[in-house]
C-alpha cells in the first residue's frame, strides 16, 4: 500500500473514526483551532446618512 491510498482511505473514515486510528497508531488527536470570522466594523449614524445620502443624490 502506498502513502497516498494511506491517505485516501483516512479521508473516507468517518469523523468518529479518526480519533481511533490515531489511537491505534499511537498518535495524539491533532486539535482544530476554532477560526472566528471578522466582524465588520460598524459606521455610525451620521456616517450611515451621509453614504446614503451620496447615493440618492450624486454629486454631478
């Protein structure tokens, strides 16, 4: 068996699987760092009226 069928055939497991393989292989459960979106800055009031107000009226 080469490495990359090693690899196809861990990929198929199911989730609840993975953690056993690496326990019969002797190797600690990789942990997945929790990636938290960006949150957008919010604009203030008077910022919100000004944008709009630049695109209902357009400076010619």
């Amino acid at each position: 068996m080469t490495a990359e069928t090693a690899y196809h055939v861990i990929q198929a497991l199911p989730k609840k699987e993975i953690p056993r393989l690496y326990k019969m292989l002797g190797i600690e459960t990789p942990k997945k760092e929790k990636i938290t979106p960006k949150k957008k800055t919010l604009i203030t009031d008077a910022e919100a009226t000004e944008y709009l107000l630049g695109l209902l009226n357009p400076k010619r």
